[in-house]
C-alpha cells in the first residue's frame, strides 16, 4: 500500500516537473504576450508632440523594441520610431518614449483623439512585430497579419525642425539675439507667445506684422542694433 502511494506521488512529481518545463518552453520561445499598462500623449506649445507608453512583459524572453505603430479604430496606421532602442526584459515593465513629430500629414484628428479610441498597438522588434495586449477578446494575429501584409493606410508625421529641435505645429518663428558672448533663441508662435520672456514679456501683438516688423519691434524693445536680431520664419504646413 506504501508503495503505491510513493509510486503515485513519484509520478504527479514527475508530471508536475514536466508541466513546468513545457510551460517555461512556452514563455522562453512560443509567448509574445505584452500587455498595455499606461500611455500618454504628450504635448507642448513650443516642441513637438510625442508619445510614453508603458508596457508589461509576460514573456520569458526578451524583446529589443525599435518602434512603434498606433493603429487607429478607422484602420490607419501611424508609424513611430522610438528615440532609442528599448529592451523589455522578461517578466518586466519598461516605458517607451517615441521620437517627437509636428504633426500628422492629411490627418483630421490629433493623437489625444484617436487615444481616446479603440487603437491598437504593433511593437516592431528586431524580426518580428507584436500586437501589444490592449483590451480582452482583441483580434491580434489579426491585427498582426494586416500590418505584415500592409493592408492598414498609413499615416505620415511630418517634422519642422530648428537646429535639431522638433517644433510644435504652432510655432511661425525663431528668434536668435545676439548678444557678446551668447545667443538667445526665441521661439514665437503665430498668436505672438514665446516661450521665454524678453524685457518682462511674453505675448506680443503681431496680427499685422510680418518677419521684419518683428525684428524691428525687438531691436527696439530690448534697444539693440537690427543687424543683432535674427529671426527665421516657418512656412504652415497645410
């Protein structure tokens, strides 16, 4: 009788460490699951918007993420590189900081409206793509597939850029006053706010003024010779 309960027990122990390795195989080489725990959309009147989103392995194996892809509840798909490869280490959590746009080309919405939204999330991984889990009975091998097959419309960013500053779409110009020994950079949207203040300031009424005017009514606000005052003007992206 002893003996056939030793033998039992030797054989569930047995299965168990069986089941164990088989499971662990499972998530070293088969599971790709990684869970969407957080995101934001983050944006500024002066630089560029960008997104952080949070992420949650429940893998064995680790993934070096290069880039993402937001895909829209219309199907678009938005592609976003990130400003440096990230690692998501087995069994951890890691947040993604994606490289910074203006805007969204021939796009009606913002990225804090299509957030607001069902959108999925493709991670682009050195040789694979993952749809990231968002939200229970989600198609994602689905969603995979269509991506791999280009099936999605894309959606291009555009970037208007100063002196490797990305830049919000609402900034016309960009100041430079010279002074002996440094340059002071200015940005000003088209409303007239700047992003510093100059001589207790920061909201100018230009309504009427063109890239010239303003470089006169700083050279006399902060009574300074033109010729130290500079200013690039930005086309508007339609």
């Amino acid at each position: 009788m002893l003996s056939s309960i030793m033998n039992t027990v030797d054989f569930l122990g047995n299965f168990c460490v069986v089941l164990i390795t088989l499971y662990t195989f499972y998530l070293t080489f088969c599971s790709k699951k990684i869970k969407v725990i957080g995101y934001s959309d983050v944006t500024s009147a002066f630089e560029g918007e960008y997104l952080k989103i949070s992420l949650q392995s429940f893998s064995m194996k680790a993934f070096e993420i290069t880039s993402i892809c937001v895909i829209t509840e219309n199907g678009q798909s938005i592609s976003l590189k990130l400003e440096q490869p990230t690692v998501l280490e087995p069994r951890r959590t890691v947040e993604l900081v994606t490289e910074p746009y203006t805007k969204l080309i021939g796009f009606p919405e913002h990225m804090t409206d299509i957030l607001m939204g069902k959108w999925n999330l493709i991670l682009v991984t050195r040789g694979q793509t993952i749809c990231a889990s968002m939200r229970r009975f989600q198609r994602k091998k689905h969603i995979e597939r269509k991506y791999k097959k280009h099936q999605y419309e894309r959606i291009q960013t555009w970037c208007s850029e100063y002196e490797d500053v990305v830049l919000s779409e609402s900034v016309r110009y960009a100041i430079q006053i010279v002074h002996e020994e440094n340059h002071e950079l200015v940005y000003m949207t088209e409303a007239g706010f700047t992003n510093q203040c100059l001589a207790g300031y920061n909201s100018f009424d230009i309504e009427y003024m063109d890239a010239e005017d303003i470089r006169q009514m700083f050279a006399e606000l902060l009574h300074m010779d033109i010729d130290y005052i500079l200013i690039t003007e930005f086309p508007k992206f339609e």
